[in-house]
C-alpha cells in the first residue's frame, strides 16, 4: 500500500491556495499548505510603509514584509507576500470582468464559461465580503466623477466593489460573515493603509474567510517554507522538497510524499518554479507553451500630486481604492491612495513624459521638464506627506497584448526573463492613463485649490510599464500545445498536478483579477472528489 505524508500539498496561500486548501479540507482530503512568507496578525503589519522589515519582501536582508517588487526587460511587478498571498496588500477590490475578457480565443473550447463562472462568482463575493458599492462620498470621489465628465465618459463612474468590513468604525464584533465560525471582526476606520497591511482587522484578507475555514476543518498551514523542487515519484505522487525562507544557510531542507500537489504561489511564483522544474527534469513532461500569453493587464500605474498638502481635503482618508470610470471601452480607471505616513511609494512617481518616443526622447523630455520649473518640480517630487497630496491613477485594459517568459543564466543563477509575445506588443506607456491622469490632476486643482500635476513613474521614463496585476503563463487551455493546464487547472501531462493562481488567467481582464482567480479556483475545486469517490473528470487525451 502506498503512504502519502499529505494527500494534497498546496503551494501558496493566495487566492487560488486559500480556496483549494478550504475546499479540499471540506471534501475530506489531508491538505498541508506551504508558504514562502510570514504569518501575519494585525498587529504585526508595519504601521506605515516606511516600517520595510514589515513591509518590503526581501527575505536575504532580513525584510519579511508584504509587498513584493519584481522585475523584467519589459515590466516591473508589484506582488504580494504572506500567509495570505496578495490579500494582504491588495486594494480590496473585486470586479467581474466584462464581456471582452471572455472572448479571448485563448478560452478552452466546449465550455460556457462565462455561464460556468456565475455561480462561482457569486460563491467568491460572498465569502470575500464584497460591498457591491464603497457607500462613501468625499473629495476624492467627487474628483474622479469630475474627471469622468470631464473626458466625456461621466456615465461609466461609479463606486467599487470592496472586501472590507465596514462596520461600526473601530468596533470589534463577532463574526458577521461565517455564523461564527470565522474570526472577530473590527470595523473599518478609513485610515487609507489597505496595501499596507489592516492593523485594524477590517480588511477582508483570506486570513479572515477561506484559510481561517481551512484550518478549522484540518488543513495545516506552515509560513516561511519556500518550495524548491517537485517532482514525481515512481511510485506515485510527488515529493515536494521545501527549505527555510530567506536562510543564507542552515537551509533546513525537508521533503515530503503528497498524493497531489497543487500549485499557487502566484503567477510570479509558480512561473519560476515551473521553469526551474522543466529545465531540471522534475517535471519533464511540462507543457511548452509555459512562460507564453504571460499578461500584465496592460496595466499603468500613474498620478496626479499637489505641491503642497491641500488643507482639510482628506485625499489619504477612505478605502485604497474607492471608484472608478472607463476612457473608451478598454480602458478602466480606478482612484489608489495610501494612508497618512506611507510614502515610501512614491519614491516610484516622477515626470509624466510622452511614452510615443524613443528612450533618448523620452529622457529629453523629462529633462527639459524638470529644468523648465526646477522648484515646482522638487516640491512635487518631494515625499513629505505624499500620500496626503495626491491620488495614484490604476490604468487597466483588455488589450491582447502579452510577453513570453524563460529562463536565463545570471550570475550562475537561473532567473526568469521577458520578450513581447503573442498579440499587440506590451505596452510601455498607455496614452489612456496620460489622459485620465491630466483630467484628474485638473479637478484635484480645482476641488482643492492648489496646483497639481500629473505624474508618472520612473520605470516609465525608461519603457518599463508597472503592473500591480501579474496573470498567465501557465494558462487553461485546449491542448498541451495551446497552454500548460487543461479546462480543469490539470497540467498537460502531470495531471497529478494543478495550476490554481493568476498564472492560468488566459486574458487581460481590465478590472482587478481577484475575483476572477477566485471564481476560477471554486470552479476548479468543485470538480474534484471527495476523498476516496471516483473522479468524474475526464482523462487527459
């Protein structure tokens, strides 16, 4: 007879983690989850971004933060890091994607799966808590709906679907979501710090439905493992070979036998380790399509700052992300803020310089720029109290844009690399987010009284565009030769093991993933048995 540690090893505790470790917990399998980050109470986020041991990921200097920062030829990525995967240090925002989003070709034929999704929609908006409309009203909202009319597209504003306990604010409660079987809950206190971690207890995060439930029903969660090899086992199953995050040594390698495994570390995350398998042979049989369709959401990450901090405005006060409007019907705009205090990000905003040039122009214009109004430009550029003097534009869009992924050698290390892929090339600027940026720039003037200026990001100054949404390379498909998993998230060829993150996102959704990742991961655990039942899912031809 053969003996499994774990009937079910899940790699990663995002969205597409938490789900299958709750889910499969529920249909009787042992299930062992596996994360790279820290465990997190809410007292233990950094209070502002300038905390970066809590707040930065970069576990070789010690910072076992929330916010992780990757980068590419083509694209810097914003990601997260955690028992609890980037709920920790998302916006909260959870839109359905539209009808262009489910027309991609990319989407395994013989399936209705807009159809198939609505019930799995619904499941994730009603255990992530999603308010279908953020309920407040304040300056910063009256300047997105401003800059909507203003660009002519007034009728598309409207108020965001967020994953947080309102509440009454600062009051802590019993469970109000899960007939008390979840965590207490405290009510949000609009102190604006969402990505950086809720200190407060409002913020839906995974930690507070799907792996809280997880863990009731058995499921173990170990933090500050990160997986280094998977491979199969002659015998069946896999081993999964883990060590101490972040250890210069000591590393403290364990390996163990699961029955299955199930890969959620994120699009960043699983792609690296994917790679890394083929190329060693662990997992030889490995789709070729992998690292290909990798999306960024054809996304831009822009502003708009004022010189100085606008008295009585309450620019830093509310949910991170509170509204948004579409330039054309590719193109969403949400409004992002920080808290008061944490302005370590905005070491990223610079001059907003026309994307439409070569890099020498682009420098060109930047300089030009900076010298024209030397002073307004430092004032701008400043960090003192920038959370408190702007909004940061979140710019998304349908395009069929993409980048191919691989391995490459650097410094005897084998990393992940980027080249323009299939469709439109990836954008390195979006002429859209110059738009929206300047509109809103204008009615923050106008709202508040002082000058403010759009802006940039200084990846963007180089042809570098941000993405805080980082999906695909590993995506759903027809065949092997179309993507790495088949309609069930099985991977081409080791069907014992299952992609369930961003990375089988298939295409750029123009709104917030979450909810998409989540309603995928539903779907893909509702087709698994019970422990021990017969499996209803075909075979891989």
């Amino acid at each position: 007879m053969t003996v499994f540690d774990e009937d079910v090893v899940v790699i990663g505790s995002g969205f597409g983690g938490a789900v299958s470790a709750l889910r499969l917990s529920e249909k009787g399998y042992r299930v062992r989850v596996y994360e790279a980050g820290r465990r997190f109470e809410d007292e233990d986020f950094a209070k502002t971004s300038w905390d970066v041991r809590r707040y930065l990921w970069a576990p070789l200097l010690g910072c076992f933060g929330v916010q992780r920062i990757h980068r590419l030829p083509h694209v810097m990525v914003l990601a997260g890091a955690g028992v609890g995967g980037g709920s920790l240090n998302y916006a909260n925002t959870l839109y359905q994607p539209g009808d262009a989003f489910f027309a991609d070709l990319q989407w395994p034929e013989g399936h209705d799966w807009r159809g198939e999704l609505e019930a799995h929609y619904a499941t994730a908006r009603r255990m992530l808590g999603v308010v279908e409309h953020y309920p407040h009203t304040g300056v910063v909202e009256q300047i997105m709906a401003g800059a909507a009319a203003d660009l002519g597209v007034g009728d598309t504003f409207r108020h965001a679907p967020v994953g947080v306990f309102l509440g009454m604010p600062g009051v802590r409660v019993p469970d109000p979501f899960f007939d008390g079987e979840g965590p207490d809950r405290t009510g949000c206190t609009l102190c604006g710090n969402c990505m950086v971690g809720c200190r407060v207890g409002a913020k839906n995060t995974l930690m507070k439905n799907y792996l809280a439930l997880a863990e009731r029903r058995g499921a173990t969660i170990e933090a500050l493992r990160t997986v280094v090899d998977v491979r199969e086992h002659p015998g069946g199953g896999f081993l999964v070979t883990t060590q101490r995050t972040g250890a210069w040594f000591a590393h403290d390698r364990r390996t163990i036998r699961a029955e299955q495994v199930v890969l959620s570390a994120g699009t960043w995350g699983s792609q690296q380790l994917l790679h890394r398998m083929r190329a060693s042979g662990s997992l030889p049989r490995l789709s070729g399509a992998l690292g290909r369709l990798t999306r960024t959401n054809s996304e831009a990450l822009d502003g708009a700052v004022t010189t100085r901090v606008p008295e009585g405005a309450g620019l830093a006060h509310g949910v991170a992300i509170t509204t948004s409007f579409h330039v054309d019907d590719r193109t969403h705009v949400e409004n992002v803020r920080y808290g008061p205090g944490s302005n370590l990000m905005g070491m990223l905003a610079t001059v907003l310089v026309p994307g439409d040039r070569r890099l020498p122009g682009r420098l060109a214009a930047f300089v030009g720029k900076v010298l024209r109004h030397p002073i307004r430009g430092l004032r701008l550029a400043s960090l003192h109290r920038w959370s408190e003097r702007g909004i940061i534009a979140l710019v998304m869009q349908t395009a069929d844009n993409s980048l191919t992924l691989s391995l490459r050698r650097r410094f005897g290390r084998s990393v992940l690399t980027s080249e323009q892929g299939h469709g439109e090339p990836n954008p390195s600027y979006l002429p859209e987010a110059h738009r929206a940026t300047e509109a809103i720039a204008a009615q923050i003037q106008k709202h508040t009284g002082v000058r403010a200026e759009a802006r940039g990001s200084w990846p963007e100054v180089f042809g570098i565009p941000l993405t805080a949404h980082f999906l695909g390379g590993a995506v759903i498909s027809s065949s092997s030769a179309e993507g790495v998993v088949d309609p069930y998230h099985r991977a081409w060829g080791h069907p014992g093991l299952s992609v369930v993150d961003g990375s089988a996102v298939p295409a750029n959704p123009g709104v917030n993933p979450s909810l998409t990742i989540t309603a995928l991961a539903e779907r893909a655990m509702s087709f698994w048995p019970r422990k021990g039942e017969a499996d209803s899912r075909p075979p891989q031809s």
